[in-house]
C-alpha cells in the first residue's frame, strides 16, 4: 500500500472512519445502545450453541446448521463492533491501513459464509418437506459436517483474492472512509489508482459469493412452497410451514438489507440512509437470529427451560449443601 503524505496528523498509513453520526451529543446514547446490542447479540448466540450441544433432543442436522450460524454470527458482529465501541470511548476513529484490510477482510469472510450456510439450511428444509423418506438417507452427519465445512473454507479462501487486490490499491488524499467499517465501496472509493481490475474481481466473486447461493435458497423455498401447498390438510401445512419459517425471516432479513445496501447508488444524498441499511445487516441481524429462532422454535424453548431447570436445580443444591455445613 503506498505511502502519501500526513493528512490532519493521522499517520498516512491510516485510515479515518467517519462513523454513523456526526452529533456529539448522540455518542453517549449510541454507544449505550451499540454496548447493549453488541451483549445481547453475544450472549444469545453462545446460548444458542450451549442448547444445540446440551440437548440430545436438538443433535440434528437442523440444529447443527443453526449451531453453526450462531457461531458465525458472534464472529460476524466481533468484526465491526469492538472497533465502533472502542471509537465511541476514545473518541479516536483512526485505523491503520493493516487492520483496515484485515477488518474488511474477516467481515467480507464471515458474511460470505453466512449466504453459503443459509444455503445449505435451506437444502435440509427442501430434503426434510419435499423428499421426507429420503431425508434420513440423504442429509447425513457426514453431509452435514461437509456442507457447514465448505460453508468455512468457502467463505475464507474466496475472500483472500479480493482483499489482496485491495491491498495493492494506491490510496490518496484525505482518507477519511464514508462508513462505520472498512467495507468494499467506501474503500474503493479512495482509492487514485487504477480500479477496473478489482472491481472486474468484485464482480465475479460477488456472483460466486452471493448471487449462486441466493439463488439456490430461492431455488430450494420456492420448491418447498409448492410442496406445503400441496399438503391435503391444513394442520400438515402449518407444521411443514412452522419448521422452515424461522430460516426463511432470517434468510429474507440478510438478503434484502445486503442487496439494497450494495445496489443503492452511493450518491451524497443517500449515503446515510446506505449506512442505516448497513446497520441493519451487519449488526441488528446478528442479533435478531437467535431471537427469532429461540421464540419461534418449540424445540429450542424446550431445550431452554431443561437447561434452565438444572441450572436453578444446581444452585439449590449447592446453595442447601452450603448451609448445612454452615450448621
């Protein structure tokens, strides 16, 4: 990354995130509520996976995929937050060209494993309502375990060409980037050197990354609605219904926010409401999914209260063992 010069006493190495709002009256209250988001969304998630692992009951593919999705989501918010809460605190914003590229990098990551996993959620739910007899056979712990695995590696190595273009891009002038995190288009923006290259890269790993398993979790919903409707009776329709409608929120969550975030044009008048939606995406759907999942799933609920149960159990016990030997 070439060196320039010193721009407002920020090394030229750096770079400066202008952050989400420009009213410091609204940092207190912003962080506040980034603070809570940001424990809430760790907190539901770990217990998510702590239920997924702890319950025999939820030792399915089902679950699995959703252990795995709730791990991600912790790694996805961890790339954007801390960093926001830690400018909040100190009130500086800079950060350096390196964990620039490596913010940008893990997050592009994370959020490329996101469209692989909800795609392969969203082949179980088609094996599970459309090929109910076939299921057992097809949707394996082997297959399952390969699918999450792909999902990773996938998401991981896919990135590293897009970040390395990135890197070797000339960047000039005032680098102040127009956004709370290091993202593609604010970066690309900056950039004085010669684009066509990486955006050609962009484009083709975005129709990879994105496009191919949206399409197939399209694919795969439009097959299982068909299917429910299908159904002779009502009751089989609200029960096939009920087991892939958490996914589908979360699935219609991501992708409309994601789409209008990166088809919205980046003109001045519509950058703040392009970072809104990206708020949405980045931060509040971490949060959102395991809510939807834990209140809308009788299988999670139930897990909850069980874990819940031996929990004030073993408090009591170990608070009674206490005061007898207090006696």
């Amino acid at each position: 990354m070439a060196e320039g010069e010193r721009d407002n006493g920020t090394p030229s190495t750096d770079f400066v995130l202008l952050g989400i709002s420009y009213v410091p009256t609204l940092q207190n209250l912003l962080f506040l509520l980034l603070l809570m988001i940001y424990s809430v969304t760790v907190v539901g998630n770990i217990l998510v996976v702590v239920l997924v692992v702890a319950d025999r009951h939820l030792h399915t593919p089902m679950y699995f995929f959703l252990g795995n999705l709730s791990s991600l989501e912790i790694c996805y918010s961890s790339t954007t937050l801390p960093q926001l809460l830690a400018s909040f605190l100190t009130g500086d914003s800079s950060i350096s060209a390196h964990s620039c590229m490596a913010q940008f990098y893990f997050f592009a990551s994370f959020a490329t494993t996101e469209c692989y996993l909800l795609a392969a959620m969203s082949y179980d739910r088609y094996l599970a309502i459309c090929q109910p007899l076939l299921y057992a056979s097809l949707m394996t712990w082997k297959v399952s375990l390969h699918l999450a695995a792909a999902s990773w590696l996938g998401g991981s190595l896919l990135l590293v060409a897009v970040t390395v273009f990135l890197s070797q891009l000339r960047f000039c002038g005032p680098k102040a980037v127009d956004h709370f995190f290091c993202d593609f288009t604010p970066l690309l923006e900056l950039a004085c050197s010669d684009t066509r290259g990486i955006t050609l890269v962009s484009f083709i790993f975005g129709i990879l990354d994105v496009v191919f398993p949206f399409l197939f979790t399209l694919a795969s919903y439009m097959c299982i609605m068909a299917a429910i409707w299908r159904k002779p009776s009502s009751t089989g329709r609200q029960k096939a219904f009920s087991t892939c409608s958490s996914h589908l929120i979360v699935v219609t969550i991501f992708y409309g926010t994601i789409f209008v975030v990166y088809m919205l044009p980046r003109r001045p008048s519509l950058r703040q409401l392009n970072k809104v939606f990206s708020f949405f995406y980045t931060i509040v759907t971490p949060l959102v999914n395991p809510l939807i999942y834990s209140l809308r799933n009788r299988e999670v609920r139930e897990a909850f209260r069980k874990v819940l149960r031996k929990a004030l159990s073993g408090t009591q016990s170990y608070l009674g063992d206490r005061s007898k030997r207090h006696f």
